[in-house]
C-alpha cells in the first residue's frame, strides 16, 4: 500500500513523508483544486473522486479507511507532541521511557523494541542519547555479558511522571471534535483492526 516515495496509493501522505513544522497544522488539502471547493469533504474524499473518474472500475472503498489512517498519522506526527517538544524529546525516546515506567520493570534492549514497535537499532540510539541525559541507566546480566537491562533512574520516573498528565491534555485536545461516544467507538473499530493487522502482517521491524 506504501509506496517508495512514503506516499499511500490514494497518494497522501503516510508517516514520515511530511515536513515537521512544530505546530498544529492548519489543515492544508491535497488532491487537486477539488479537495479546497466549500463541501467537497476532506483531502482522501478529493482523492478518492479523482481516481473514481479515471479508473471507475475499481473499487476504492478500502483507500476510504487506509488513507483516512494514513492522513491522520501523517498530520498528528507533523504536529508533534507540544509537552514532549518542550521536555526535549521525540516521541520515539517517551515512548520507551513509558515502556519502562508503565511495566515496572528492567527491559533489554530486545523486549524494548517489542514494547515500542521500533527496530533494534532505533532502541540502541535512543537509549544512548536517554542515558547520555541521565534518564536510563544499564546494568549488565551476571551471567551474559552481552545482555544489557535497562531501567528508569529517578530523573527519568520523575520525567515521565511530570510529562504524562500534560501529554493526555494535549492528546485530549487533539481529540475534541470528536464526542465520547465517537472516540470510543473510533477505538473500538481501529482495536479490531489492529488485531487482524497484527495476526495477519506481523513481521520483524527493521526500521525505527
């Protein structure tokens, strides 16, 4: 579905094939003049309109769903997280700060990148630049040199648990078009197809 240009079939954006401004975007439409006309729905409706006049006979339903997740992903990661921004850091390096204060636990390098969905090598720079900031530390495994366990010092806990409170207003926010009942039953339908994702394309990561 992804092509080599970052860019979905329906031709939106997917993450990481956008500039990072630091700033909630302002909704710019892509598509063609059509996706900017009063009424004309948002950026994949254009799009989908588009490859309905050129190829009407394909159905392009599914471009309706994928391209939908797509433009969001795309969107929510152009705008980046304004409490994580503020604290100096990505994303990527709260979410394994999260991995290891949510679980309790001291993670290798490995389970860390399965908590985040990141590639190994992705977790070993993060984790060096978070121990470089005093945030993680390592210990080694008694009885395997090679293994490393990592956990939370008392600035990172302290970090994290001052960043979280603020990061759910934000996410809150983000959110607020929608009612209760619409996020619940968003999450709901993307829960089921995460699930089917996940048992059906499940592969080893190898990019961060």
């Amino acid at each position: 579905m992804t092509a080599a240009n970052g860019r979905g079939a329906v031709g939106v954006d997917a993450p990481g094939g956008e500039s990072r401004s630091g700033e909630w975007p302002g909704g710019e439409a892509r598509g063609g003049a059509a996706a900017g006309r009063p009424g004309a729905g948002d950026t994949v409706a254009a799009v989908v309109r588009q490859w309905e006049a050129v190829r009407p006979d394909l159905d392009t339903a599914p471009m309706e769903v994928i391209g939908r997740i797509n433009r969001c992903a795309a969107l929510l990661q152009q705008a980046e997280d304004a409490p994580l921004r503020h604290a100096g850091l990505t994303r990527p390096e709260f979410d394994l700060l999260g991995a290891l204060r949510r679980t309790g636990l001291e993670l290798t390098p490995g389970e860390l990148a399965r908590e985040t969905f990141s590639s190994g090598a992705a977790v070993t720079k993060r984790l060096k630049q978070l121990t470089e900031r005093g945030l993680v530390e390592r210990r080694g495994d008694t009885r395997d040199r090679r293994v490393a366990h990592v956990r939370l010092t008392d600035a990172g806990r302290a970090l994290v648990d001052g960043i979280l409170p603020a990061q759910l207003s934000y996410e809150t926010t983000v959110l607020s078009g929608l009612g209760g009942t619409d996020q619940r039953e968003l999450a709901a339908l993307l829960g089921d197809l995460l699930v089917q994702l996940e048992g059906r394309l499940r592969t080893p990561r190898t990019t961060a």
